[in-house]
C-alpha cells in the first residue's frame, strides 16, 4: 500500500506542476460557486497546462490487482468530479463559439483529452462515478458522433481534431459495450444507428 501512495503521489505531483495551474483549473471547473467566465477560461486553457491521459494510459493495459485498484479509487475521488464538469462545460460552451475557429478547436482539443482519460479510467473496471454519471457522458458521445464543423477537419490526410474525438468515442462505446454490456444496454440501439450513418457518410 505504501508503494501504491508513493506511486500515486508522484503522480499528482506531475499533474500539479505549473505552480499548480492544473488543479486550480480543475477546481475552477468542478465548483458550483464558479462564475462562468472563469469555468469558460479554465476550459479553454485546460489542455495548455495538464496532460494527465499519459499518466493514466497505463490503466488501459497493466494486469488487475489490488494494488491498481487502490490506485484508481484514489485517483477518482481526487479527480473523476472535476473531469466530468469539465466535459459538462466544453459541451455547453463548444456551440456557443462555432464561430471562432481557434477557440472551438481548443475545446475539440480538451474533450478529446477527456475523453482519452474516461476510457483511461474505466478500462479496468466500471467506477460508481461513472455509472452514476453514465447517461451525462453517453448524451454528449452521441452528440458529438452526429457533429460536424468545417475547421475541425484537416487539410491533409491526417485526421482531422473532430475525427481524432469521434475515433476515441468509438473506443469508449466497444469497451462499454464488451465489459459492462448491462449499464450500456439502453443506449446500444442509437449507438448502433448512430455509428452505422456515420460509417455511411465516410
């Protein structure tokens, strides 16, 4: 347990860097008493200062054990609020700024790291909070799979920020749908049609 806390402390500690910017965002974002420029300015700054998904990308692969299980809990009562009223905020601001290319892709940018760090944190089991907040981030999924806006697509070959979130979205629905097909289980049907007209659009 003792090298479960060393572990997770260093990596707090890496989220913290910045002279704390990164958890003042979170808490910016998560806190109810937030005026809403400062939540749409912690928004729009989030991905410039954390980059947590590389350090909880290995919950994607180590086997499962006690120890990692204590890990994740840890790291969700700390983090997993903060991160869903941080989606909550970029999907109720992105429309609002359809008009300014650069700051839509900023939010592009940040809800596609959110999401990276949903499947990063459901990968080895479905957390409460996450069940409990599973229609919020379902809406939003299929939301964001039916969307489409010219400057968040690529002019190359490359996909394109829009592309990159559908793609991740796409992953979290599989791991959904293969691991906790009874929580998913209401939301399958629009996801398969959904999908399917995305897939006939390509």
């Amino acid at each position: 347990m003792q090298m479960n806390e060393q572990r997770l402390k260093k990596t707090l500690e890496q989220i913290e860097r910045n002279e704390n910017y990164s958890s003042l965002l979170l808490i910016f974002c998560a806190s109810s008493t937030t005026s809403d420029d400062i939540r749409r300015a912690s928004v729009i700054t989030f991905k410039i200062f954390i980059k947590p998904h590389s350090l909880f990308e290995q919950y994607r692969y180590e086997q499962k054990s006690d120890e990692l299980r204590s890990e994740i809990k840890l790291v969700l009562e700390k983090f997993a609020l903060a991160f869903t009223e941080l989606f909550k905020s970029l999907m109720n601001y992105y429309l609002q700024k359809e008009f300014n290319p650069t700051e839509v892709k900023n939010i592009f940018n940040s809800s596609h790291l959110i999401i990276k760090i949903f499947y990063d944190l459901n990968a080895q089991e479905l957390p409460e909070h996450y069940e409990d907040n599973l229609t919020i981030y379902m809406i939003y999924f299929l939301e964001l799979l039916s969307y489409d806006h010219l400057s968040l697509h690529s002019n190359n070959n490359d996909p394109g920020i829009l592309d990159q979130v559908k793609t991740e979205i796409c992953r979290c629905i599989a791991l959904y749908a293969d691991n906790y097909s009874d929580e998913f289980k209401p939301y399958a049907q629009q996801f398969a049609l959904t999908i399917w007209s995305l897939l006939t659009r390509l």
